[in-house]
C-alpha cells in the first residue's frame, strides 16, 4: 500500500491569495500538526470558480483519510477486524464530515 500523510486532515480557506483571476477563492488542505509548536503541512490547494464547489471539494479530500480506514474497517475480516456495526457508524461518520455534518 502507498504511504500518505495520516489523518485527521483539514481545510481551511486562504484569505488574500490570487490564482489568476480568482481571489479569496481557494482552500488548503492540510495534514495533522506536527507537534505541539508546529501546524500540519498543506498538502494541497482547491482553486475553482466557485465558492461553494470548491468548499465542498476541500471537505472531500480532506475527509479522505476518514474515508479509507472505513472502508479498511468494513471490508476487513478475522480476529482483529472491529464489529460490522462499529464499521458502518465509521462510515457514515466519515460520510457525515465529508459532505459537511458534524461529525
């Protein structure tokens, strides 16, 4: 399996940046702090022509990580593997954050 930077990952809209045409119109998506003096990394930046569209791409992919050890959980089997109903309350957590719930 590939090594990414581990979760939770977050977004946060950038203030003042200019893409071109587009200003105040982008997010950055970032890993977990450091530690307790240093912020994550960003990881990436969500440019569009839409506020909103790109708001909910940010929320997407910084959800990612949340996503994946959901489908980790439901789809692992064995002695280790967590109850299915711990899995799919995973999942929709996982859901939930990344189409804007609270959870």
């Amino acid at each position: 399996m590939s090594k990414y930077t581990s979760g939770p990952w977050t977004f946060e809209e950038h203030k003042g940046e200019e893409y071109g045409p587009m200003e105040n119109c982008s997010f950055a998506i970032k890993g977990p702090p450091l530690d307790e003096y240093l912020p994550g990394i960003q990881l990436a930046t969500v440019v569009s022509d839409c506020v909103d569209r790109h708001e909910a791409n940010a929320r997407l992919i910084a959800s990612a990580p949340c996503l994946l050890s959901a489908l980790i959980a439901i789809t692992n089997s064995g002695p280790d593997a967590i109850p299915i109903k711990e899995a799919f309350e995973m999942a929709h957590r996982a859901i939930e954050r990344a189409v804007g719930g609270d959870a």
